[in-house]
C-alpha cells in the first residue's frame, strides 16, 4: 500500500522542471507517437518525475493545506485550428460537431466556423474568448474541451498543445479540461456538499472516504459555498435553491474537484446579475492563481471593471476569425493604429467588435503574433504527467461501488421529489378504488353471462390506466439525462451502472404502488378469492405491468429531444400496443403483415396473465357463467362457460403462464438495454 501510495502521489502532484528545459530544437525533433504513448506509461511517468529536479514552492499555493508540492505551471497553445461548416446535404449533426474532422471543405471559404485560430494561455491567468453572436466562441471552446464525434480534432499534429505536447485524443482532452457549460447541469434536490461529493468519489478513486470530505470541505470554503453547503441546488423547474452565482460556483467546484490542467468554461456570467457575474470572475481568478490553472472563457458582454480587473488577456473573434490577441492595453494600441477613438461611453471592447472586420484584416496582415506563440509553445517541457493526474490511473471504479453510489443518489432524488411519489400514490389508490367501485361485485351474486365480458373490459382498462400512469416521470428523466451526459462524457461512471441504479431504486417503490393499487380493486371488484395466493399473483402482474411502462419511459427519455416528444412518443406507442393487444381484435383477424404486432405488444402478455390467474388453475373447472339460477341453489339453472371454456375461447394456454411472466420480464430488461445503448450512443457525442 505504501509504494502505492507514492506511485498515485508521484502520477497526481508530479510537476515538470523549470529549471532546465529541453532547447526548443529538441522539442521539434521529438517523435510523436513516441510522445503519445509515454504519455500513457506510467513507467515512464514515474522515472520522468524521479530524474526531473523540485520546484521551489510557489506562493500562490491553494488555501486550503494539502500536504503536496506546488501544482505544475502549464502553457495551452492552439495553433491554425480550422473548422469547416457543415456540408448541408446529408448531415445531421450540430455545426460545431463537424469541426473535428481533419480537414475544412475546399471552397467553405468564408463560411467556415474557426480559421486558423491560434492563440496562447498560461497558468494563473485568465483568457476571455470574446465576439459578437456567431464569432464561434462555443465552438472553440467545445473543440478544446474534446465535446463532438471522432476521435481526432485534427490529422495535423500541434494543433492543440499543453507544454509543447500536441494532444489530438478527444478523450485524452476531456481528462485535461473541465468544461462548465454556460447552463448549470445539476441535479436539484441534492445539496451542495453531496453534488460536489458524488464528482469526488468518482474523479477521486485513489482517495479515502475521509480524504475526499477534507478535500470538498476545503473546495467549498476556497469557493464561498461552505454556508450554503447543506442546501439544495435547485433550478430546475423553478425548484428552491441557493442563488445563481452560488450555483455557478457549485458547477466550477465540480469541474475543478480533481485539478484539471485547464478550465473551460462557456459564458459563465450568463444570466447573472453584476454582482454575481463580478464575483464569479473574482472567483475564477483566484483559482486560477492558486491551482495554476490554464482558465479560458467565453463572455458576451463584459463591463470594462470585468476585462481591466479580473481577465489577464482577450481573443477577439469575428466570423471564426481572430481579430486580436493580447491584453486590454495592446488592444487599445490596435484601435488607435487603426485611427480608432475610444468614446467615453465605450469600453475598448465594445468599440472593437463594432469595427471586428478592420481589426481582423490587421491582425491577418501582422505576422509577428505567429513568432510570439512559436516561443511560447516550446518554453516549457512536460512528460504528460497532468494526462495522468486527472484520473488516478484511468479507468472506473468497481461495478459495485459505481452502483451503490448511484442508487443512494437517486434514492435521494426520488426520496425528495415528494409530489412525485405522492401523485403516484395517491394515483394507485383513488384508481383502485374507483375502479374497484365502478365494477363493483363484477356479474353480480348470480355469475351472469356478463361477468367474463366486464372482467375482460376491467383487465384491459386496468392495464392502459397502469402503463399511462408512469408519463408523470418523464420531465424528470429528461433533466436527469443531461446531468448523466455530463458526467458519463467524462469517464465518471459506466452507463451501464447507471441503469442498473436507476432499476434498483424504483423496483420497491413500484411495488408499493401496485399494492396500493391492487388491494382495493381485487377486493371490491370480487375477483377470484380461493386461493389466497390469486391475490398474490395479481399484485404480481400488476408490479409486472408498472416495471415494463417504467423501462418504456426511461427508453423514451433517453431517445427523446424534449418533454412534447417524448409524452407523444409514448401516447403512440401505448396506442398501437393496445391496438394489437387481443382485445379489439383477436389475433385471427389481424391482417398477415401486422402479425409480428401481436407477439411485440406489451398489453398482450398481461391481458392473458390476468385471464389465466382469473380462470385458470383450481377455477378451471368451475363454473363462471349461470343462466336460469345462481350457484348457490343446486340443480337450479345451466352452467354456459368454466373457466378452461373462456380460456380455450380466448386462445390462452394455461401452461404459458409462467412463460408470460418471463416475457414481461424480458420487455423490463429490453427496454432497459435500449436505453443504455441509446444513452452510450448520446454521450459519444454530448456537448455538456
């Protein structure tokens, strides 16, 4: 445990030296493939760290205490990188996920959204991307982050660059860049601590229980949310929670929690008042002095005390283009060559944007900006030890830590979304009792001709009231789906586990509700009472029905844009389901070529379930319809049908009922691998 220990500490604080980097002629002339799998040997990280000489301590240290040398001083170059627009025939992707092919379309011209952007970022600094609406701002920023499809952002090596290292991985991208969106993905009903606590447990598997509560107690108090760290998120669906400059420091807390090289972050001022836009700024720039890290944002609109008190350097874009690199100070110089005054109503920015197109055309024409990140690029060496540190050797925990964690989470989130639970209950009561009352004493005393005829018609209703009754879910999964993007894009978790979670936390709680369910309705509606365990088995068939309408639903939400969509998904598929179920039409007359309908509807193997507990087994033989008299006058009256009669008319097997069970099992577990294969397919390609 001990050697270890030092292997995770060397991979996690290992920090090159600055006391003797390479001459740049030897950085030009190093392999690099070579380049690329030292960087994911851990040998040679730890005989890189051991030979590397100490940096003396920084005093820009983190206040918080951590018994760890000085975090690395890191240098983010971007050099020529393009993107295309996208081919407007045949592709149905985003605009900016077509960036990471290798190559812009010959003849995309001006349309192209990145042309040869190149800029340089340091550690302990801020640089704020900036432009007008459509400059591509967002698209830099999720091309860096490693947000799109392919596995490369470029074939041309260099493109992007930490310490002079080209990294063209968009998962190797991913682990050296937190990504804050400009929208908060959070779950709302969990507090702080436990959100920033549950992105620790899984970036920080190396780390104790104990370890990990010190380091986000540390976190909290660094970012001013130690006050707030009890209460909930919230912001989702107007849920009550801490303010929103306190829930922007909660998403940069779960971004920075295991100290990522780089910090991207998408219009973080967004929607905030002053105030809170200021203090998020202030916020930012304090991180990145005391963790070094490289910190690039997006800002819209920035007030002069935002870029001449917290931003250490601009990149203004226009159409894709830069217009200028540098400080506030050079930018002003630039207008003023151009014969540009600053009116006293404007900040330099606003001006500059105004007059983007001249800005860009001198910044093209000046070829000196090129030799500066040359320099830069080449000033500092690294041996891909920040690849390393990000997540503790790489990986994922074990399956059952992944879901024991994810249950107790969702668990909370169910436990606290108390209208849910109790809509759904309160759903199973009153519609047990009122159907129970509806079809009260089903036939009457005397068994009439009528009671199969109202016990079918009360099977079939009572399945298209349970498979309607779970849509209440559905905006709940689909907030929920963008939370789980998020942290599945970065490695935190398998998908998998996640689905297994999610079955595991509401199988108890739907048989509670088919119970509530249940209880009312088989009693009053006088169905079948001997024996015992009928009633066992209905509640059975009932939990069975409720499991498969819950795994159709998480389907739906993970295939589903938006709430409308999904609602009028599963509107249709119930439909066609009940369409092709037996009921309206026996399976003889449905036409050849809708056949298959029949054996993939979910209301068939149910409706027959219920048939079979109703009038199979000891009822078999028994008399289910009199005519002329009841039963309870011998040799009075004519028995019409048994129960083995209403099963042979219904085409039912009795001995296909077990077999029926296994199927609705199969469309819980089918519809649950659906929508894991559905969700692995959205966060390959997710831009949270």
């Amino acid at each position: 445990m001990e050697d270890e220990g030092g292997e995770l500490y060397l991979l996690r604080h290992f920090a090159p030296s600055s006391s003797s980097p390479s001459p740049p002629h030897q950085l030009r002339a190093m392999d690099h493939r070579q380049d690329l799998s030292s960087e994911l040997d851990p040998a040679a990280l730890l005989t890189s760290a051991s030979t590397s000489s100490s940096s003396p301590p920084d005093s820009a240290s983190p206040s918080f205490s951590f018994s760890h040398p000085s975090p690395a001083r890191y240098t983010l170059a971007v050099t020529d990188l393009s993107c295309p627009a996208p081919r407007r025939r045949g592709s149905v992707l985003p605009p900016f996920l077509s960036c990471l092919f290798s190559a812009p379309d010959a003849g995309a011209g001006d349309q192209a959204l990145l042309k040869s952007v190149s800029f340089t970022a340091t550690s302990s600094n801020i640089l704020a991307v900036v432009g007008p609406s459509g400059a591509g701002k967002s698209t830099l920023l999720r091309i860096l982050s490693g947000r799109g499809t392919g596995t490369e952002i470029s074939t041309k090596p260099g493109t992007v660059s930490l310490n002079g290292h080209a990294v063209t991985s968009r998962a190797h991208l991913r682990r050296l860049c937190g990504f804050v969106t400009q929208d908060d993905n959070l779950l709302p009903l969990l507090t702080v601590r436990e959100t920033i606590l549950f992105a620790a447990r899984f970036r920080l598997r190396a780390f104790t229980a104990g370890e990990r509560l010190d380091r986000v107690d540390a976190l909290m108090q660094e970012l001013g949310l130690s006050d707030v760290a009890d209460s909930y998120v919230g912001g989702a669906s107007g849920s009550r929670g801490v303010s929103g400059g306190e829930r922007k420091r909660v998403s940069v807390a779960v971004e920075v929690v295991h100290d990522p090289p780089v910090l991207l972050l998408d219009e973080p001022t967004s929607g905030l008042d002053s105030r809170s836009a200021t203090d998020v700024l202030s916020l930012l720039r304090e991180v990145s002095r005391a963790r070094r890290q490289v910190v690039v944002l997006s800002i819209h609109q920035p007030s002069y005390r935002m870029l001449a008190g917290y931003v250490s350097s601009l990149l203004l874009l226009s159409r894709g283009a830069v217009a200028h690199a540098g400080d506030l100070a050079s930018l002003e110089d630039a207008l003023a060559r151009l014969g540009h005054k600053i009116p006293p109503q404007l900040n330099p920015l606003e001006l500059a944007i105004e007059v983007t197109a001249d800005l860009a055309a001198a910044y093209t024409n000046d070829a000196h900006h090129h030799d500066a990140d040359d320099d830069e690029m080449t000033r500092l060496v690294i041996s891909n030890a920040a690849g390393r540190r990000l997540d503790d050797g790489g990986g994922y925990c074990s399956r059952l830590t992944e879901i024991s964690a994810l249950t107790v989470r969702c668990w909370r989130t169910m436990h606290r979304t108390r209208e849910l639970f109790a809509a759904r209950a309160a759903q199973a009561v009153v519609g047990g009792l009122g159907l129970g009352s509806v079809y009260f004493h089903l036939g009457g005393p005397d068994k009439s001709p009528d009671g199969v005829a109202l016990r079918l018609g009360l099977f079939a209703f009572t399945l298209s009231f349970l498979l309607s009754s779970t849509v209440e879910a559905l905006p709940i999964l689909l907030h929920e789906r963008r939370v789980l993007m998020r942290e599945a894009s970065r490695g935190a978790y398998r998908l998998s586990s996640y689905v297994a979670a999610n079955a595991l936390v509401f199988a108890p709680c739907l048989l509670a509700v088919s119970v509530l369910f249940a209880a009312p309705l088989y009693w009053l509606a006088g169905l079948r009472a001997d024996p015992l365990a009928a009633f066992a088995f209905f509640v059975l068939a009932v939990w069975l029905i409720v499991l498969m309408a819950s795994s159709l639903v998480l389907f739906l939400s993970a295939v589903s844009p938006d709430f409308v969509l999904g609602n009028a998904l599963i509107c249709v598929f119930l439909g066609v389901f009940f369409l092709f179920s037996g009921y309206f039409i026996p399976k003889e007359s449905i036409p050849r070529y809708w056949g298959f309908m029949y054996y993939v509807s979910m209301y068939r193997y149910p409706l027959d379930l219920l048939l079979i507990n109703e009038y199979g087994g000891s009822a078999r033989d028994k008399c289910v319809a009199w005519v002329g008299g009841n039963t309870s006058h011998a040799g009075v009256g004519v028995c019409l049908r048994t129960g083995a009669d209403v099963l042979r008319d219904r085409g039912i097997d009795e001995g296909m009922k077990w077999v029926n069970v296994g199927v609705m099992l199969g469309f819980f577990l089918l519809y649950r691998v659906m929508c894991w294969a559905v969700l692995v397919r959205r966060a390959s390609k997710t831009t949270l």
